[in-house]
C-alpha cells in the first residue's frame, strides 16, 4: 500500500470511528475536516473503502431510508453506509499508537494531527516532538543552502527561499506551543467516558467535535 493510500485508510478509519457515513459523506468530512486529502477522488475513496471491507475492517449496511426493492424499478442505487467493526477499530488504535518516523512528515502529520483527540498523550508528544525535529533539521539545511547561494540567486528566488524558512519557522514555534501545553497537562475525556460516546454514536448519537485536546 502506497504512503498516500495508508493515509487514506487511516483517515477513513478514524471518521467512521466517530459515527458510520455513506461515501459522499466520508468524502466530504476529508475535503473539509482534512485538507490533505483534497486531491482525493471517488476513484481514490471508493477501491480503499472496498479494500477495508475485504479486511474485515469494515462493514456495508443499507441505509435506512434507502428502499432496496424499489431501487432497480426508480434506476436508482441504494445508499451503502461504512461501520468500522470492532477489528476495524482495534486496528486504527493500533495506527494511532505508532508514532515513527512517518508519522512527522507533511502530509501524514496533518492526517495524524487531525486525530489527536482521539490519540493518547504520550504518543502526542512523541509525534510534536518528532514533526518539530524534522522540521528544525529542514530549517538548518535550508539556512545552510541559503548561505552557500545567496549570492547566485535573484531577488524574487531569494524571497522565495526566505518565505519558505519563514513558514518553517512559524510552524515549529507554533509546535513548541503545543508541546509547552501538552506539558503543562492538557485536560483529557477520561477512557470510559471516550468510550460511552462511541457507544452513543454506534446507536446514532450525535458525534463530538474532534479537536486537539
């Protein structure tokens, strides 16, 4: 499975794990809630959905208020809604435990960010910690390719490369903010009452805000 699909996969999961959606739900909730996924398609969205039910991870239900006789008569297709399983779910906390080094690049951090309300504490710090030493090694090897070309570049290539530094810059004080909040002890849902929620939402309870606590 390719870096970008593994995040598709991951993302899919963690929505579903908030409450089951039909594809063009899922496929908003990626466009507007992660906008890493912008790109993404429903060629993209739809084989990593049937890839997910084949894994056992998933599980296609007919929507209530679809009508599946009448269906072939109106030309219509019946609504298909995604459920993660309890396998399903045991794998995305397995996902949301690892917090390696794929988990601090662009893409893969926004994805993971995303989830954090659902991520313990410990693996929080690790993937902040991570993403902000990722980040200062780029800061200093593009201080470095500055200093040695800073001469050789035009003005609109030299305030290029200085934009760029700057929102390297910006995002690691902005994760040495949230690391320093971390720190400080962020206030978190206890375990059982995370867990009342999702049971809440699997009876078609009102899925929470995710957020970043």
């Amino acid at each position: 499975m390719s870096k970008r699909s593994g995040i598709l996969e991951f993302a899919i999961l963690g929505l579903l794990r908030e409450a089951p959606m039909h594809g063009y739900e899922l496929r908003k909730r990626l466009n507007t809630s992660l906008g890493v996924f912008r790109a993404f398609s429903y060629g993209s969205l739809y084989p990593c959905l049937k890839t997910l039910v084949a894994q056992g991870w998933l599980i296609e239900e007919t929507a209530p208020d679809s009508e599946p006789l009448a269906t072939p008569l109106a030309g219509r297709r019946a609504k298909i809604v995604y459920r993660l399983t309890a396998a399903g779910k045991e794998h995305f906390e397995e996902l949301l435990a690892h917090s390696g080094p794929d988990a601090w690049e662009d893409e893969h951090f926004a994805a993971r960010f995303a989830f954090f309300g659902q991520t313990s504490k410990d693996v929080r710090m690790r993937v902040l910690e991570g993403r902000r030493s990722r980040l200062e090694e780029r800061l200093e090897k593009m201080r470095a390719s500055l200093a040695r070309t800073r001469e050789r570049l035009d003005d609109y290539t030299l305030e290029l490369q200085r934009h760029g530094m700057e929102s390297v810059e910006r995002e690691v004080r902005w994760l040495n903010e949230l690391i320093e909040t971390e720190r400080a002890g962020r206030v978190e849902r206890p375990a059982a009452e995370r867990d009342d929620n999702d049971n809440n939402q699997g009876h078609g309870g009102r899925p929470e805000n995710r957020g970043t606590a």
